[in-house]
C-alpha cells in the first residue's frame, strides 16, 4: 500500500468538494504547485491530481498547472480529469505523469478506453470508478450513468487495465471513515488490488484499510490532510508498514 496525497484543481486552486458537489468548495491552497512540493517535503511519493474543470466540461482546462506540478517536484504523479483523446494522454505523459486516469471515458466511450490501454500499457493508464450507492458517476459526478460500479471493473479488467482508483462519492470530502466492504467487492470484480479513495479521516482509516491490504493497492487522502486529523508522515508510514 502507499499515500497518494489528492491536489484537486478547480479555477486554479486547490480545492476539496463535499460529496463531489460543486457548490460545496473549500479552497486549500492557491498554488496547487506549491503544495504539491509541500506534500513532497512532508514525504509522499505519489500524489494523485484531478482536474476538475475538465472532469466536467470534458477537455483538460488545467494543463498549465498540472505541468507546474511535474515540472517543480520529483514526485510520482497520476492526473485526471476531461481525459478523452489519445492526443491529452500524450501530452501528460510527455510533461512527466507517471499514469493517467481515465473515467467517465469508460462509460461513454468504451472503445477508446479500450484502445487507449493497449496502446500505452497498464502500467500507464487507469481506470477511474467514481459511484454513488454503486452506480457510477460522470462528467466530474455531475451525472448518473445508469452503470452499477461492479460491471464497469469487471469491464475494464477486460480491457486489459490493472490500476484502478475507486472512490466512495457519498464519503468523500467528508472525513467519515472508510467502507472496506466496497473495496473488497470491487478488488473481487476487478481481479487486482484497488486505489481506495474516500472518507479517509485519520490513520486509523488507513490502518482498517490495512486490514484487507490484498485487496487495496494504495489509499488516497485529501481533506484529512489538509485539515490536520492525518499528516503525510503518519500516512506513508502506515501504508509502508502493511507493504
């Protein structure tokens, strides 16, 4: 298992939604740059990025300061958001990320998400399984899709992925704790160890995450962080400690 810090970029700023509300905004930094290298020095390795303008209106609107963040830290990065062409993945890719997330791809556009993964790797791109009471969520989770979580992971482990980063709408931005019974079902449904995103409070989240680590390949924190009830050490230390 390992921390992936959550730097979610809305009018470029970083922010945290409530639930994925877009009336719901805390910002936490003004410089998304910056606190990526502030989660740098504090530890992390990876940092999970999310343009959010562009996770709802559907092209990248945040390429500028995503590429800031690749080009100020060292750090391993995964980025989405608006992800749909061949051409947006590439053009991450060639800044630095280190992986790309592809989500509401996955629902509209089955046969590009399908190409995509064949042609850049499994090792490159993710999938990205956002869903509220199991159905899935898209355009940035301003709409339902009609399609239950469960089937989309087992869609996409067709296609050939081996990352994916699930994340628990309902708890999420909210510091309520984790449901490892979701995770375990679609760890199940997908055939590999998933990204757990969501209700992450403190490290004693982590540590009941820990509990079904086969199932779980990373865990990604956000508003905890930000807020103080988890720091980025205690984080990568409780992750490191289950690997």
């Amino acid at each position: 298992m390992y921390l992936l810090p959550a730097i979610d970029i809305l009018g470029g700023e970083a922010v945290r939604l409530a639930k994925g509300d877009y009336q719901q905004v805390t910002v936490y930094n003004e410089d998304p740059a910056a606190q990526a290298q502030d989660f740098a020095a504090a530890g992390a390795h990876w940092i999970h990025v999310v343009d959010l303008d562009g996770a709802k209106s559907g092209t990248p609107q945040n390429y500028q300061i995503v590429e800031r963040i690749l080009a100020r830290t060292n750090l391993s990065i995964e980025v989405g958001g608006g992800v749909r062409s061949i051409s947006t993945i590439d053009r991450l890719l060639h800044a630095g990320a280190s992986r790309v997330v592809l989500g509401t791809a996955l629902v509209r556009d089955p046969e590009f998400a399908k190409k995509a993964v064949k042609k850049f790797g499994p090792d490159v791109l993710v999938a990205g399984i956002d869903a509220r009471d199991g159905e899935v969520a898209i355009s940035g989770w301003v709409e339902g899709s009609g399609v239950n979580a469960t089937e989309l992971a087992r869609l996409a482990r067709d296609f050939g992925y081996e990352h994916l980063i699930y994340t628990d709408i309902s708890r999420d931005g909210l510091r309520v704790g984790v449901n490892t019974q979701d995770y375990i079902a679609m760890a199940i449904a997908f055939g590999h160890p998933v990204i757990a995103s969501g209700g992450v409070a403190s490290v004693e989240d982590i540590k009941t995450l820990a509990q079904c680590a086969s199932s779980i390949e990373g865990v990604i924190a956000g508003r905890a962080l930000y807020e103080g009830s988890l720091t980025v050490e205690e984080g990568v230390e409780a992750c490191a400690s289950v690997s």
